[in-house]
C-alpha cells in the first residue's frame, strides 16, 4: 500500500467511515466525495470476467480433458501417473518403460487439463517426463495452479512434479503477459529471466516492466528484481527490487494525466524504493498548470498489521481542500477480532499542518471497526463505526465523538447498478478546524447509480444530501471509458459547477 493511500485511509476512518472495506485494496478505486466508491465492485467483477475469460483454445482443452476422463477404464488414483492422450504423424510407445516420441504436427493432453504442442515430443507416461526439443506451445488450466499460455522453445517438464524449463517464451501467465530467455516451473511458483511483464494486452503494450529475475507466486505476489518501468520504448524510472500484491493490484507505478477546474492541467506520478526491510521511502509527485507543485514525500514501515510513517507535502481532497503537513507522523494498527467478520484499526496522527493562513500542531487518534461486506439476496451491506478525537493546538479546540457509515448496493443486471446509504460523524467542516478531507455536514445521505452502456462506455450519477441544513451539496455525473489498458473518467460536479479529467492506466 501506498502511503498516500495509506494517508487517505486513516484519515476517511476518523471523519466518516465511509469508505468500502473491501474497494481499499481493489483493482479499480472510485474518486468520489458521494459514496460513489461502493460500486467499485461493478467495475473490478467487469476487468475479473474479462481477464478471466476463455479462449477458444482453452475451451477446446477443457473439453479435450473432460472426453478423456470420460474414456478412462477405471479411476486413477492419486499416487499414480496422470494419464495422457497424444497424437502425430508418426507415433511410438513403449508400454513397458512407458517411453513415447511422436513427429509431425504433436498433440499432447493431460488429464491434468494441460497441452504440449510442437513438431517432435519425447517422453515417459511413468515418470511424467515431457521433451520439446524445438518450437512448442504449451497450454495449463490445472486446478490450483497458475493459466499458462506460452509459445517458446526448448522444454523440459515433469507434469508430474510440476518442475521444468521452457526457453525464449512469450505469453499470458495468470493476469500478466510476460515474455523471457527462460520461464522455470516449480510447484509454488514461476522463475522469469530477462523478462517482461505487462497487464496491457496490446501486441505492443503501452507500458510494461522488465527485470531481470521475475519471481511470480501464483494468487499471492510477485517479485521483480533490478525492474525498470517503460511507458512504450522509454524508461521512466528503476528500482533493485519491486513486489506486487497479485490479489490486490494498484494503479500507483505509472503516471496519471488530466484537467480539472481547479488546477487546470495536472500529471501526476509516484516513486518508491525499499531502503531497508520493511522500510519505503516515497515521491508522490503531482504538478498543475495553476498551482504549480503539489506533491508530497514519505518514509513509512510496515509489520504483520502495524504501520507507522513520517509524511511531508501537500494533500489534496476531491474537494480541493488541502492541506500542508510539515511534517506528520502516523501510526495505524488493524487486526481481525479472531474469527470475526470484524476488523478493528487503531490509529493515531500527530504532526504540524498548515491551511487556510493557519498553522497547527495537529493530533488525531481513535479506533474503528469495520464489517466485512454482507452479501444477501444479490444486496452488499457495508458497516463501519469509530471513535475519534482531534486536538489542535491552534485554538485549543478538541473534537470527539463517534462515526457511522451503513451503504447498501446491487448490481441488478449486467447493465446497471446503485447503491444507498449515510455517514453520521462528530467531525466535519461545521467543527473541525481544517476542512481538508472533512464532510461538509454531520448526518448525510449518499445514493448513485451506475448504467453501462456498452462493452467500453459506463455513465453514472452520484448524490449526496444532508439532512440539516436539508439540501443536495453534491450531485456528480461520471463517464467511463475503457481504453483496454487505460481508462479515462470524465466527472462534472453540478454543484460546484467543476470538471474533471483524468486519464489512467489500467491498475497494476
């Protein structure tokens, strides 16, 4: 996690508790000040499906598997040699050493729901030894393990052991294209040398990494060694070693691009690098035509659920309320109440903030507890609490009380989506003294919904209300569009009378 990200996460926690546990670390993450975020799920089981989506060629292997279980004598059982169905031009087999080759146009199945394909194949059915000497295609859906896609040269497997080698190979394994001199299989992870990686399905991607070693556990994370990160054939910037949290990918490697009221022209871009183990040094740099530099600098730790961070720079809202911390330190601690639903968070932030001609030491600190997602009848309930105090040295002001947030969404068809809900809190703009990343009021509604109207377009709408001083304070209009592997989002808020663009890359 970022530590920008990590900044906005406490700092939504103590105010209104509103944003939705499960979009904190979602492939897609909402900008939105209307609850907007809680239909991020619609867009992220949208990139699932597809990244998720079968080939032909990987129906025809599933079929082609399913029709050799069904020819099976008898079961195999789990100690023994996963059959295999093979087919050529020019065959032999050796029943008794279980020695095969074939030529000519090879076919290759396992049970297993794995393919080999090329011109001369060798190999033993007892030791589950498999040999492409030349060019070969290799295909993988076995249960538990990573989709292989590959095309390359020189293979050596045991399918067996779920050990082998393949040479100068390119294609998809799990969510990434990669290519590389050499791709290793072992049972709980895939070795890439001199390789590339990219989610961008173009045949020339838009961006993509290189490294020299790539380290890919499949459903959990990926490791790249001396990576250096590419917007087409330009190098942007390198780091020694790089680590990707597979199941929760973040769109915070490339760069960020757009136009808004406030700021006119923006672009915007973050730099890490691990300075010691479990230690990060951050840039989150942005730069706008009307107010030049914006950015903000961080140096932050993390351990089995602990964080702590020492931030210095500009924070913005989606507001254009901001903030100088100069510096900030943070601490943050959450862990699930034992076999709960329920995860609890621990959280404190104490440093100098300076807005609106007023400087402050400022310290807030409290607890929150947050519900996993309840799923009912097709509805997602999301629940949240906290208790909250804010001091400021400033005007000797202290601000406590509780926060509550309750959303209710659905997605009602392929097409169309809506949520509803409210946020109470004892800390808004009304009493707080800065009002960066503040509601406006303390007891809001919040509703939207969201329309897609093709396989690249979504519009939506999303509202917010307050119940005193009873009026609509945002009413915000969205366009979607899916460039494949980038995105660009248009919002126009109605109330303020403000536009946004904003280009990005489609999450890593």
């Amino acid at each position: 996690m970022t530590t920008a990200l990590t900044t906005r996460i406490l700092l939504a926690l103590t105010a209104a508790c509103a944003v939705l546990p499960s979009a904190a670390h979602a492939s897609y993450n909402g900008d939105s000040d209307t609850g907007f975020q809680h239909l991020d799920f619609v867009e992220n089981e949208r990139r699932e499906a597809r990244a998720n989506r079968l080939s032909p060629e990987q129906e025809k292997l599933l079929a082609d598997a399913a029709a050799l279980k069904k020819h099976l004598r008898h079961p195999v059982a789990a100690d023994q040699p996963s059959p295999i169905a093979f087919e050529g031009d020019d065959l032999t087999y050796d029943e008794s050493t279980g020695e095969f080759t074939a030529k000519g146009h090879v076919d290759i199945v396992q049970l297993e729901v794995r393919r080999f394909q090329g011109d001369y194949v060798e190999g033993n059915t007892r030791t589950g030894d498999v040999s492409v000497p030349d060019r070969a295609h290799v295909l993988q859906l076995t249960q538990g393990m990573p989709r292989v896609t590959l095309d390359g040269y020189r293979i050596n497997y045991n399918y067996q052991k779920h050990t082998g080698a393949m040479e100068k190979a390119d294609g998809k394994v799990g969510a990434y294209y990669m290519t590389g001199k050499r791709f290793e299989f072992y049972p709980d992870k895939i070795v890439v040398y001199d390789g590339t990686q990219t989610k961008c399905g173009a045949k020339n991607p838009d961006y993509h990494l290189s490294a020299e070693r790539a380290e890919l556990y499949p459903g959990d994370h990926l490791v790249l060694h001396n990576v250096k990160f590419w917007l087409k054939n330009k190098v942007i910037y390198t780091k020694k070693e790089h680590e990707v949290d597979v199941a929760h990918p973040m769109q915070r490697n490339f760069p960020r691009a757009g136009y808004d009221s406030n700021d006119g022209a923006w672009v915007e871009q973050t730099f890490e690098q691990n300075v010691a183990p479990r230690v990060t040094a951050a840039e989150h740099i942005r730069v706008t035509a009307k107010r030049g530099w914006r950015s903000s600098y961080d140096l932050g730790w993390t351990n089995a659920g602990a964080r702590a961070m020492v931030t210095y720079g500009i924070f913005e809202d989606g507001n254009s309320e901001w903030v100088k911390k100069m510096p900030s330190l943070l601490t943050d601690y959450s862990h699930r109440l034992g076999r709960s639903p329920i995860t609890y968070r621990l959280f404190s932030e104490y440093g100098r903030w300076y807005g609106s001609g007023i400087h402050s030491n400022h310290w807030q600190y409290g607890v929150s507890l947050v519900h996993d997602t309840i799923p009912f009848h097709g509805f997602r309930l999301d629940l949240a609490a906290g208790y909250s105090i804010t001091r400021e040295s400033h005007d000797h002001s202290r601000v406590q009380g509780m926060n509550v947030s309750a959303f209710l969404a659905k997605a009602f068809n392929n097409r169309f989506a809506a949520y509803v809900g409210g946020v109470y809190t004892k800390s808004s703009k009304e009493n707080a003294l800065f009002s960066y990343d503040q509601e406006d009021y303390s007891r809001v509604l919040m509703s939207g919904l969201s329309y897609r109207i093709g396989e690249r377009d979504r519009i939506a709408v999303g509202t917010k209300y307050a119940m005193e001083p009873h009026r609509w304070t945002d009413v915000d209009y969205y366009w979607f569009h899916d460039l494949h592997c980038s995105q660009i989002i248009l919002r126009y808020r109605s109330k303020q009378n403000t536009w946004r663009i904003k280009w990005e890359f489609t999450p890593w």
